[in-house]
C-alpha cells in the first residue's frame, strides 16, 4: 500500500474539520469538526505506523490514547454546551463571547455593583414591553 493514499485523505478530512472550526457558528458542530481533526491525525499515526513497520507499534498505541482523550473531550465539551444552552438558550458561538464579560464579575463588562445577567434580560424585557 502506497502512503500517499491515507495520508491525502487524513489531509482532506483535517481541512474539512479545520474548516468546520473556523466557518461554523453552532457549538456542537464545531465539537464534531474538532472531532474530524482528530481522526485524521489517528489515521497519518497509523498509515505511518504501517509504512515504517514499527515493531513495538508505537503509532497505533498513541491513536488509542488519541481516542481515550477525544472521547473525554467530546463528554465534557457536550457537558459544557448542554449548560450554556440551558443557561443562555442558544449554543451560537458568536453569542458566547460575552460570557468572559458578564457583568457583575468585575472583567470588562461592569464592577460588582452592576446586577447580574438574568436581571439584565428582565430589565430588557420590562423595556421592550
């Protein structure tokens, strides 16, 4: 078997998932394009491990504890989109940047006098009625 084959579809899918990084708005899909990364970088660790007939098979051994670490990343990461959705209702990633500057946290958006955010989203709500 020739090298070049599972390395340009190892490149493909991880131009799809960097893509899917860069372009995509919603949460999970972007959990799913890290996820296409991650198994392209599984199958170069493999199709090298293969070509260079490694005795001690290191790069199967590293692509099992690639998927032992993606399957804990992909469960907290779902975790942590789960509660920002309950949280905040959406799970757009552009929405989520002003979860660094909430205020009341003392960061960029306000000191600890400002009120919190579910006081906020009333006072809007009393102001757009």
């Amino acid at each position: 078997m020739h090298l070049a084959y599972p390395a340009v579809l190892a490149v493909l899918l991880f131009c799809i998932g960097l893509y899917g990084v860069l372009a995509r708005r919603n949460a999970i899909l972007v959990l799913m394009s890290v996820e296409l990364m991650l198994n392209a970088v599984n199958l170069n660790l493999v199709a090298f491990d293969v070509w260079l007939r490694d005795t001690l098979h290191a790069g199967q051994a590293l692509t099992l504890f690639t998927i032992a670490i993606a399957a804990a990343e992909i469960g907290i990461g779902l975790a942590i989109v789960l509660m920002v959705h309950r949280n905040r209702g959406t799970s757009d990633v552009d929405r989520l940047r002003d979860t660094a500057e909430r205020p009341g946290d003392g960061g960029p958006g306000g000191g600890p006098d400002r009120p919190t955010a579910p006081a906020d989203r009333e006072e809007k709500a009393e102001a757009a009625a």
